[in-house]
C-alpha cells in the first residue's frame, strides 16, 4: 500500500482527486484514514514525496505545509 521514503503516504479523499498526506502509521493500518490537514481519506496509494503525492496535479496545500516531503 505504501513504500518507504517518506513519513507520510499520499491519500486521496473519495470524492475529487486532491493529493492528501496520511501519516504513516495511519496508512499502514485499517480505515478510516485522516490526511494531515485533518481531511477524511478513502484511498492510500504511494508515498506521499512520489507522483500520486507531491507529484500529482492537484496538492492540498495545508498538507504540503504540514507534511515534509
């Protein structure tokens, strides 16, 4: 579900495809995820430092400011 690299892994809320950071030790276990800014998440997919994360289109800026990378 995650990689290594970062303190976070890259979440993204059910609905809209905004990149959200879902520490990691949250996204290595069950639902239901919260992101950093405190936005619930529905799917954990890469590490948050990779292209599903800081790489995508569309980055939460509150979890850009509170996630380092």
């Amino acid at each position: 579900m995650t990689s290594a690299g970062s303190g976070h892994a890259a979440g993204r809320g059910q609905e809209g495809s905004r990149a959200h950071a879902v520490p990691r030790e949250a996204a290595d276990g069950p639902p239901p995820w919260v992101a950093a800014c405190g936005t619930p998440v529905s799917v954990v997919q890469g590490a948050w430092n990779g292209r599903r994360g800081l790489g995508a289109d569309d980055v939460c800026p509150d979890c850009r400011r509170l996630a380092p990378a």
